[in-house]
C-alpha cells in the first residue's frame, strides 16, 4: 500500500507540477533520520512523504485515521499509505508524548519528518525554529536532513481547499550531524543545534527570516 500510494502521488506531481527538485542523493541510504523543512502548505508532508527516496512519517491528526464511512476508510488509506504518523489534536510536535512517538520511530532505524516551525508560515517568512528538532538530533545521534521547499503554498493558498497544479520547487541539504548526548543535554545547546539547523533550512528556501516564533491561526 505504501509504495503503490508514494508512485501514484510521484505521478501525479510530476505530471501536473515538473517541479524543479534537487539533493535527493543527500539522504543517509540506511539508519535513522531526520527531515527538516520550512512550511508552507498542508500539502508540504504529502510532497516530502512522496518524493523522498526514503520513507519520512510525519505526523498527521489522529482523526484522519478514525473517520467513518467511504470518506474515512478513504483518508485512512491515504495517510497510512504516505507513512504518516497518527498524532491527537493539540498534541503539538514540540510535546513530549509527540517528541516520544519521534523517537520509537528512529529507534527502529527509520526517518521522521518535522517542521521547526511549528506550523504553517502565511507571510511566507521562515520563523524561529522550536528546539524539538534539536532535541531529537542530540538524544538520538540522527542526522538531519534540511529541506528547503517554495512556491507549495501555491498549490493550496491558505484558506482554500482547491489544489491547484503549480510548479514548486524542493532543495534537499547535505545531512547535519551532532554529538549524541541523550535526552539530559542542556537548554543552550538544543537551542544551538536548533539555530544551526533553521539556519541551513534558509539558505535552501531562499525565504525571508522573522526574528520570532510563528504562532497558529487562533492565536493570530
């Protein structure tokens, strides 16, 4: 199912976006990962999850999975089909039950995808990382991937629910490695490791910097 939905997407997207994509071969072949990337659309953990030589499980909301009907049994197959991975509402990425379920995943030698960010950014600047990226890094000893993505909120502008093929473009980064400290490392250092990753996400977005954190649409 995985593979059979990754190749349709894979279609899909170079059919009706040719998009211009670039440093796939940066991707560790074996052992655990970490994808970093900006965030633009709700579309950006569908492109990732596709378009990697890897599998990449981002999280998605728990009820994608659970819904009832042709609908749900639809939504289901599609997400689990992607690898992506169930996570409930308000559980945000830089949780620590959500952090958790990161780390199982990696444990088992595979890659995770996260967003520093937080969430979506609307003005199209790159916002202050949230330190779980760094977190993740140094517990584990993972390398993270930094992925830079533009133009993908064009293929869904916030908002709406219509998708429109648009050409978009994806720059994979050489992999980032950090010394692996365990879950007690210090404050200043994830937040270091933190700056360090946002800082390689930038050079591959070509995106404006804020100085701040991005909040989401409630808080706005």
């Amino acid at each position: 199912m995985y593979q059979a939905t990754r190749t349709s997407i894979r279609g899909l997207i170079a059919t009706l976006c040719r998009p211009t994509l670039t440093g796939f071969e940066n991707v560790p072949v074996d052992g655990p990962f970490i994808v970093a990337s900006n965030h633009l659309s709700f579309l950006d953990s569908v492109i990732i999850q596709a378009l990697m030589p890897r599998r990449v499980g981002f999280f998605a909301k728990a009820e994608y999975f659970t819904g009832r009907g042709v609908k749900g049994k639809i939504m289901k197959s599609f997400f689990e089909g992607v690898g992506s991975i169930p996570v409930e509402r308000g559980e945000q990425a830089a949780s620590v039950a959500a952090l958790k379920t990161l780390l199982d995943v990696l444990e088992r030698g595979e890659g995770v995808g996260i967003y520093p960010e937080g969430t979506r950014s609307r003005d199209g600047l790159l916002y202050r990382g949230r330190t779980g990226v760094g977190w993740l890094t140094l517990t584990t000893g993972a390398p993270v991937v930094p992925v830079g993505l533009a133009d993908t909120d064009r293929l869904q502008p916030a908002g709406t629910s219509a998708v429109r093929p648009q050409h978009f473009s994806m720059r994979v980064g050489e992999p980032l490695y950090f010394d692996k400290l365990g879950p007690d490392h210090s404050l200043p250092v994830r937040r270091e490791a933190t700056d360090r990753i946002m800082d390689a996400i930038a050079a591959l977005s070509g995106q404006g910097r804020a100085s701040g954190y991005n909040k989401p649409p409630t808080q706005e």
